[in-house]
C-alpha cells in the first residue's frame, strides 16, 4: 500500500476533514455576511411571532430556500 495512496483509510478521513472545513467556511461567511442579506429569513411564509415578553421566529420559508440551493450544489459537485 502507497502511503501517497489518496485512496486508502487516510484518504477518506482527509476528504471528510476537507469537505467539514469548506462547510465551517462557508458557514462563517454566511454569518459574517449574512447581515448584508436583507431578504435572508426575511421571505414571505416565515413565521414571527412576538408577545408581551417573548418572541418565536421560525423561517421555514429562508430553510427550504437554503435547503433546495444546497441540494443543487451539492449534485452538480459530487458527481463523478
């Protein structure tokens, strides 16, 4: 077995290792520049909700939105 071997156990463990660090990026830039985003959880169909001493906001709408983007990404860069 080649240790240079992409293949291998260490092969895998690096891809996962590389494939959670660009999500954790990703994830960072989003938050830093998420603020610049007016629209984001901001759609039609999100639920707010506020009373007296509380508030309850759920963006359903903003979840499936990213939820739809990510899926295309995600099978026009896993194919092989």
């Amino acid at each position: 077995m080649d240790p240079g071997d992409p293949s291998g156990p260490l092969g895998n463990i690096g891809r996962t290792l590389l494939i959670a660090g660009l999500a954790l990026a990703a994830i960072g830039a989003l938050m830093m520049f998420g603020s610049r985003l007016p629209w984001l959880g901001r759609l039609p169909g999100d639920i707010h909700l506020r009373g007296k001493n509380w508030s309850f906001h759920f963006p359903i709408v903003t979840s499936i939105v990213v939820s739809i983007v990510l899926t295309i990404l995600w099978n026009l860069f896993s194919r092989k």
